[in-house]
C-alpha cells in the first residue's frame, strides 16, 4: 500500500477502551503541552507591560512604535530559540522519548522564572531565548509519544484533543492575567509560569516508553545519534520533509506575526478608547482568551474533518479562516478603532489557528519509528527560523508605518500562498502508523 492510497479510514469504528499506560501517556502529554501554551503566551499577554519597564533602561521610549519593534525582535529571538530545539528529535529517537520530554520542560519551567527576574532588555531576551529551545521540543515529543501509544482508531482523535491542551494552557494563563494581571504584574506572570511546568516534569517521570521505541532502541543504539537527520533529508523523505517545513513556516509566522499580536492591538485599542489601566489589562486577557477557546474547539474538529476530507484539504481550510480573520481583526477592525468588530473576527482567527493540530496527527504518520521525533522536531522547530526571518521583516513594517494594521493584514498572503503549497506534503488519510 502506498502512502497516497485512500482505503476506508483506519479511525473507522468505536474506539477502544485506554489502558492505564495509554491514560497516563494523554495525561501526561497534555499537561506538558498546556503548560507550554501557558509559557509561550505569557511572553506575548506581557508584551506592551515588559517593553514599558524594559526600553527605558537601554535608553529607549516606550511608545507603540517602539513596543512594535523592540517586541518583533524579541519575538524573532524567541523563534529562533525555538528552532534550536530541533536537537531534541534526534535524542529522542535515541535515548528514549521520556527523558527528552523532562528535561524540555524542567529548561523552559526554569527560563520562563527567571524571565521574570531580569533586568534589562537583553537579558529578558536571552532568558526567553533559551526558554524556547525547552518550549519548542515538547510539541515534538509530546506529539510523538503519544502517535506511538495510542490505538490506532484512536489516534487521530487524542492528537487533536491533545493539541488543544496548548490553547487550554493559553486559556488559563489568560485568565490569570484578567484575574490577577495587575496584582501580579509582567514579573509576577513569569515566576508564575515556571511553577506548573516544574510540577508538570514530575507527572511525566510515571509515563513509560513507548513500545515502538523499545523494539526499535537496540537497533537505534548501533547508529550514529546523528542519523535520523540523515534519514528525513535523504529520499523517499526529503520531498515531504521540505513540504512539511515549508507549511509549517507558513502556520508559525501567521501565529506569531498575527494571532500572537492580538493583546497588543486590543492594548492600543483600549487606550483609544480612553480604557483605565485594569480594564485595559482585563480586556487583553478576555481578547486572548476568546482566540484560545475557539482554537480549542478548532482542535477538536480536525480529527473528524481530517479523516472526512483528508489532511491536506483541511490545513487549506484553516489557512483560509487564518487569512480571514487576520485581514479581519488587523486590516478592518484595527484601523477603524473598533473594539467590538474586533471580537466578531477573533472567532475566525482562533478556529484558524488548529491549523498546527493538523500536524500533530499529519507528521508521525509519514515517517517511521526510528526517525519519527527527529522528522516531527526538524519540521516544527527549524520552520520558526525561516518565520524568525519574516517576522524580522514584519517588525520593519510595524516600525516604519507606525501601525500594525498593514504588516500584520498582509500576513494574510502568507496563508493564501499556503493554499496552494499543501500539496507537497503526501496524504495520509486512511493509513496507518508505520513501524
């Protein structure tokens, strides 16, 4: 059977009752990846607060423009870092998935804490920096773990479930920001963030290897660490390998130069709108929360719409939400000052935003078990450098119009040129995981 064949779907049927282990496996991978939603946002839901306390000290006003600017750079820095975390796939497919997963989120728990202690700008960047090597190895590794435990007519359907654990970990630290934002302050935030994460590698240290891996190791331990990379850029799995890179960078610089802005935007908007200090902290939280719940709800579709119309139609249709709403939220709402129509596209950019859920159940089912992790980190961290580069580029805009409607809108291209790019990763629907 070949990778491009179309059989009845291997999801087919009632899905079998989980053992202990495979609980255990959902559980645990689901609170690792909550807790990196919680992380990853907080460095966003902080943003406008950070850059105000932190520009003065390297001599720099703290105005929207520069907010904009010195916040793009960061960001960059942040997908850079991300990038980094692909040297986590290979050591997976190594050493084991589980102690990969630990030490992932003991460096981002750690880094995120000590984000909150620093004290300049540079600083707080190079602790973001190295929070994001730990940040971006858990989606890899999680997504891995799980491919390989689950059975295979549940599979589909947990990855999704487990992916909105992201968006459940941008829901809670959003409502702690809406809560207790002023109490705590951006300090506050990120010591807060290292504590759930630091819990969350306790809870993983009772989940065992996958099976597949066991029976895969001994023959692993013969080779080069260094192999898998080897094998997922060498044919038949360079073409897919490059496609799925190629898509995901679309996906991560239309998160991080379009969903991830919206509390900065909803900050400008409220202070327009002549909103106090905690009403404006408040409704960012409440316009963060709103793109994560319906993110969550978007997550747990893509299973059904992936095994109904394939995995490859279902990514083009949440690029073409992504571009909606991003051209909505950014391009009309914005510059018309429009609080209220902002809401009414946040909707549309959150489902958009399960675009990456896609990947979670697409990624482990084109490669096999001894380069699994390596194929799913390559492809979801080294795509945040060549987005770094376009957010870099995005941050010029912001910088020299003074606004964030034109650079951020016209990330909508970046989606509709991802439309017709879905075709170069192979379909899957219907096949299972291969050995």
């Amino acid at each position: 059977m070949t990778i491009d064949d179309d059989p009845a779907p291997a999801t087919a049927g009632p899905a079998p009752r989980l053992t202990s282990i495979q609980r255990r496996a959902f559980w645990g991978s689901f609170g690792g990846w909550a807790m990196d939603g919680f992380n990853w946002t907080v460095f966003a839901l902080v943003l406008a607060p950070t850059m105000t306390a932190l520009l003065p000290r390297v001599g720099i006003v703290p105005n929207a423009t520069n907010i904009g600017w010195y916040g793009q750079i960061s960001a960059a820095l942040f997908l850079l870092g991300w990038g980094c975390s692909a040297i986590w796939g290979p050591l997976a497919d190594r050493f084991g998935r589980m102690p990969m997963m630990t030490a992932s989120i003991a460096m981002y728990g750690v880094f995120t804490a000590l984000a909150g202690a620093a004290t300049n700008l540079w600083e707080w960047n190079a602790f973001r920096f190295i929070a994001a090597i730990g940040i971006g190895g858990e989606w890899a590794m999680a997504g891995t773990l799980l491919s390989e435990v689950m059975p295979e007519r549940a599979r589909a359907r947990f990855g999704g479930a487990m992916h909105s654990a992201a968006y459940v970990g941008v829901l809670i630290v959003s409502a702690l920001y809406l809560v207790a934002g002023p109490q705590l302050g951006w300090r506050g935030m990120f010591f807060v963030g290292g504590i759930p994460a630091l819990a969350v590698f306790i809870i993983r240290r009772t989940t065992p290897e996958p099976e597949r891996w066991k029976q895969d190791s001994a023959e692993q331990e013969q080779k080069s660490v260094w192999q898998p990379i080897v094998g997922v850029l060498t044919p038949p799995y360079r073409a897919r390998t490059l496609g799925n890179l190629t898509l995901l960078v679309v996906c991560v610089i239309g998160l991080w130069a379009g969903s991830t802005y919206v509390p900065t935007a909803i900050t400008d908007l409220a202070h327009h709108a002549h909103y106090g200090a905690t009403a404006t902290v408040r409704l960012a939280g409440i316009s963060s929360m709103t793109v994560a719940a319906f993110t969550i709800l978007g997550c747990f579709l893509v299973p059904a719409l992936a095994d109904r119309f394939g995995r490859r139609a279902t990514l083009a249709g949440l690029f073409v939400l992504m571009a909606i709403g991003a051209v909505g939220v950014y391009g009309i709402a914005y510059p018309a000052n429009s609080i209220g129509l902002t809401f009414v596209f946040l909707p549309i950019l959150g489902l958009g935003g399960a675009n990456f859920a896609v990947f979670t159940v697409w990624l482990p089912e084109q490669y096999p078990t001894r380069m699994r992790a390596t194929a799913f980190a390559f492809t979801t961290t080294f795509s945040r450098w060549f987005a770094a580069a376009g957010t870099f580029l995005i941050g010029y805009g912001i910088h020299a119009s003074g606004s964030l409607a034109i650079p951020l809108s016209a990330t909508a291209v970046i989606f509709i040129l991802g439309i017709g790019l879905v075709g170069l990763a192979p379909e899957t629907r219907g096949q299972v995981l291969p050995d």
